[in-house]
C-alpha cells in the first residue's frame, strides 16, 4: 500500500501585489526628494536644468533658488510587506506638462498631494485633479527645513479637504517620513474602496 504523508505541501513564494502611486504637488514642493528618498531601487528622474527658456513660463514665486526640474516624470519602488509593492510616479509640476498626467494616473490606486505651507496655492490644482476623478489621496505638508509653521487641522481647513483625506507633516527628505505619507494613502484608499462596497453602484436616474 502506499502511504500519503501527512506533512502540508510546501508553499511557493508568494507574489507581492504591485500598486501604482503617484506623488504629486506643485512647483517645486520636493516629489523628486521624496521618490528618490524612499525609493529602494536607484530612481528614475528626468531633472534638467532650468534656462532662460523658462522665464516667464514657470512660476519660481517662493522657490526662485530652484536650479533643475522635472520634465517628464520620476520613477521609485517601495516595499510595504512580504505581498505589498508600491510603484511611484512623480508628475512633473508646471503648468505646460499638465497634459501628461491623465496617462500617468491611468491605473493609479491613489496619489500624495505634497504642498509647502509658504504656497498653499500650489496644491489646489493637484487636489481638484484627482478629486475630479475619484482618486484617493493624501496631502504630505512637507515641513521644509524642519519648520512646522501650521497644524495638519488649520491645513486641512485652508485646503478645505474632506474630514476623511489623511494629512501628513512630513519631511520628503527622510524615508521613514515620507513612508508614512505613503501609508496615509493606502488607508485613504481602502476607505474609499470600503465606501464604494457599502454604498453599492450608482444606479441611474433614468433607469
């Protein structure tokens, strides 16, 4: 007779699930800094250096000493856990590549909106973006230079941002830091997913 062994079959190894994130913001708000700090691969950048070119076409109010931008997008990996990777899209910041981010935010699960407290201003077009689209979202308050000029509350209230959408002090600079914003936005995302379960489609009007 042949015996069956009681032992369990061995697992093989289990594929990490792979999520899109973008980091977005405004001019200059430090989503280069923040992929390249987190990111555990070497990152793709397209910084190139700023010329007379973009002399009254990019905005430098508050970051006139910005030598280089971004021109395309940045490129980092994040992992999470054992089954989690995060794949990390930096939308350049000028107005004139506004054209490239509906491609870069096809199969995105949710996105960091960066903003500095001196150009809250910034931010605005970033948040109607993705809130214009259903894409959950955080807002990552990069404390530059350490200073922490305003609370995540009276943000929260400038940008008048739903009770829901987490808001991070950060420092883009710091990989533990900027992790946590990263964090705010996969809980950002199973609220909506958690939302849309427990409210069920949209049936329509006319139906």
């Amino acid at each position: 007779m042949v015996s069956v062994s009681s032992d369990p079959v061995m697992a093989g190894p289990v594929m990490p699930t792979a999520l899109k994130i973008l980091i977005a913001g405004g001019f200059g708000v430090g989503k280069t800094t923040m992929v390249a700090a987190v990111s555990e691969v070497p990152p793709l950048e397209t910084e190139e250096r700023m010329t007379e070119a973009s002399l009254g076409v990019d905005d430098l109010s508050g970051v006139e000493a910005k030598a280089s931008t971004t021109v395309a997008m940045d490129f980092g990996r994040i992992t999470i856990g054992p089954e989690l990777v995060l794949y990390l899209f930096g939308t350049p910041g000028q107005d004139r590549f506004w054209f490239m981010w509906d491609d870069l935010a096809t199969g995105a699960l949710g996105a960091v909106v960066l903003a500095d407290t001196r150009r809250l201003e910034a931010s605005f077009a970033s948040i109607d973006f993705f809130e214009e689209r259903g894409i959950p979202f955080a807002v990552g308050i990069n404390c530059f230079h350490g200073r922490r000029d305003c609370t995540a509350e009276q943000v929260r209230a400038a940008l008048d941002l739903d009770p829901a959408t987490p808001v991070v002090l950060c420092d883009v600079r710091d990989r533990a830091s900027g992790k946590q914003v990263l964090l705010g936005v996969l809980e950002a995302a199973r609220a909506a997913a958690e939302a849309r379960a427990h409210h069920g489609p949209q049936r329509s009007l006319t139906g």
